[in-house]
C-alpha cells in the first residue's frame, strides 16, 4: 500500500513482526528512511515508519496480548516517556492484529518522540535475544570505525554513558571486534549487540588494523575479504553518501594501490587483483548516475535526508556568497536524491 495523500478514516490489518536476523535486516531501521509501500503483512516498525511518512494524525491500535494504543500527530508519535516501554513490548509479539482511526483533532496529550526511536528500541530488544553466533554473522570481519558522516545519529540512540564511551572512543578502526570487550570493561555480547545494531543502521565502516603483524598475515588478503562482503561503495573504499568526484577519486585510489608494480601487488598479487577485479565490478554500477542512483534505492538508504541536508547547507554558503560550494553541493544532493527545491536553486545560480 503506497502513501496515500490522505489517509482514510479507518485502516486495519495484521502484523508480522521479525524473529530472525536475516527478518530484522529487512526493517526499516535507518533515520527518516522513507517507506514507500506498506506490505499486507507489515512489522510494527514498518508500520510506524509508514504513518509517519503518511504524517497521520489519529490512534493506532495494536491487539495482542493485551492491547496499546499509540497517537499519532502529524506522524509524530505521542507517547509518555513512562509509556515507551509497553510501546517496545509490541516487537515481542510474533502476530498482532492493529487498526487505525484518523482523526483532525490532536489525539490528546503527551510528549513527541520519532517513530526512528522506537523501531530502533524494538531492534535493540530483538538483538537481545539472538545467540551471539547470528550477531557475529552480520559482522563483516576487521576492525570497526564509526563514520564520522553518521555520527550526528548516534545522539538519538538513547545509549548508556558506558556505551557512549564505547561508541565514540573504541570503534578507532585499530580494534577487532573479539578484542573489544577487553578494553571497552563490557562484556562480550554487550558488544555484540551494540555493534551489530549499528552495522544494521548503516554507520560503521571496516578496515584493516595498521599494527597487525605482517610477517603473519596478508593485509591485502584480509581488506579484499572485507570489502567483498560490503555493498559497491565500500568495495572501492567509499561511502554512499560521498559525491561523484569522490567516489572517482576511491576507485581510482584503489586501482593504483593494486597494479601490477604495487607494494600489494608484489606481496600479494592474486589479492592485488582480486581488489581490482572488485573494485571494477562495483564501478560498472556506481560509476553512472542513473545505475548508481538505482542502487543507492535498493540498498534502502536515507537518501531524502541526506539530500535535504546538503540542501540546506546549500542555501546556508549561498548567504555566504559562496557560490561555487553551493553549486557543488546542489550537484551532490541531486545525486542522492532530486528533489524540484535543489533543481530550482541550481537552476537559480546558473544564471547569475
């Protein structure tokens, strides 16, 4: 079901919330996604992710083992802190049946919070109960870093100060994840966990520690097993989110780090042109705008937000008198996602 223009008085169906890993990754966990359709069958987190695209105003109704209510208002969820909990608890049930009531009036009273907070307390609570083997399989491998682009999302995340810390000083890229919970003072599926909530939000990056032992590995081995278990921008030691001019820049990086000639051609020349052969086949996607806008969708990725975002800090430099920066980052958020207000403005500065 595609977002309607407006809602109807009275919707109703059944939800089919996830059990498995392999059911969690498919839920609409990253910041402001935009859910495009609702499936017949939809998980809670699907559902509230939807009415709020939709900017309902009204009450959902969730039946299970005892009913919840949750008010919407204008797709701000409205919920009591005390009240989130209970709210969570719905991901707990396999089956529910729920219906919703539009409304024009403000659904009572209570506190905003976004529908993200919630999906993402559900996903922490299903993460709970996975054995630490399903968690260590979502897990490319290597030493994770938080990305430094994602990292405004870890304030929402409601997390521990002890995980706060863990966040923003552990994850230095230099660490592998076996070896995290000795220096971090959590245990080892607290880290688990929290890493593997991340890696399914879309913010961590994986490389290679700097200070492994040469003489016992095979560095270029190791980072072609990493970016081959990665989506086509990591395969070239990009990020989504990075502007075409960069993205050239990675794959042409990762060429000449691996020719024939090269310190990791020399050491390892079937890896060296295993990375090439990688980073070739990811560039024969990403390398045009129209295929690499294709696959940013199917990856399901913030692209509006982000978008909206360079948007913004294109009007900002345009006060600036900047125009050349705004220009370069109207092309950018074009790229992520084109909207009519960035096209209208970049049409705006080629004519001054």
């Amino acid at each position: 079901m595609p977002p309607p223009a407006a809602l109807p008085s009275h919707l109703e169906g059944d939800l089919a919330n996830p059990t498995t890993l392999t059911e969690l990754q498919a839920q609409p966990l990253h910041h402001e996604r935009k859910v495009r359709t609702l499936p017949d069958r939809p998980s809670i987190c699907h559902l509230l992710r939807w009415l709020t695209v939709c900017r309902a105003n009204g009450v959902l109704t969730v039946t299970g083992p005892r009913p919840q209510e949750i008010r919407f208002m204008e797709g701000h969820v409205m919920v009591a802190e005390r009240e989130r909990q209970t709210v969570r608890d719905i991901i707990d049930w396999p089956t529910a049946r729920w219906t919703f009531d539009a409304t024009s009036e403000p659904p009572g009273k209570g506190g905003f919070t976004s529908s993200w907070v919630l999906v993402v307390g559900m996903a922490r609570r299903l993460l709970a109960n996975l054995p630490q083997e399903q968690l260590e399989a979502i897990l490319p491998g290597g030493a994770p870093t938080l990305d430094p682009r994602a990292a405004w999302l870890v304030g929402a995340l409601r997390l521990t100060p002890q995980e706060t810390r863990f966040v923003e000083s552990r994850l230095d890229g230099e660490t592998r994840v076996p070896d995290l919970p000795a220096v971090a003072g959590m245990s080892t599926s607290a880290v688990l966990r929290l890493t593997a909530l991340l890696e399914l939000l879309g913010i961590l990056t994986w490389g290679v520690p700097t200070s492994r032992d040469a003489a016992t590995s095979d560095p270029v081995q190791e980072l072609w097993e990493i970016r081959s278990r990665q989506d086509h921008f990591r395969a070239i030691g990009a990020h989504y989110s990075d502007a075409p001019s960069r993205l050239e820049v990675a794959y042409r990086e990762t060429l000449l780090a691996h020719r024939p000639g090269s310190e990791a051609h020399r050491s390892s020349p079937e890896y060296a042109q295993r990375m090439i052969a990688l980073a070739e086949r990811a560039w024969a996607v990403i390398g045009k705008r129209e295929s690499r806008r294709q696959y940013r969708l199917e990856l399901n990725l913030p692209l509006e937000t982000l978008a909206d975002l360079l948007f913004d800090q294109a009007r900002m430099v345009m006060l600036r008198g900047d125009v050349g920066q705004a220009r370069e980052l109207l092309d950018d958020s074009i790229d992520l996602f084109p909207t009519e207000q960035a096209r209208a403005l970049l049409e705006e500065i080629r004519r001054l």
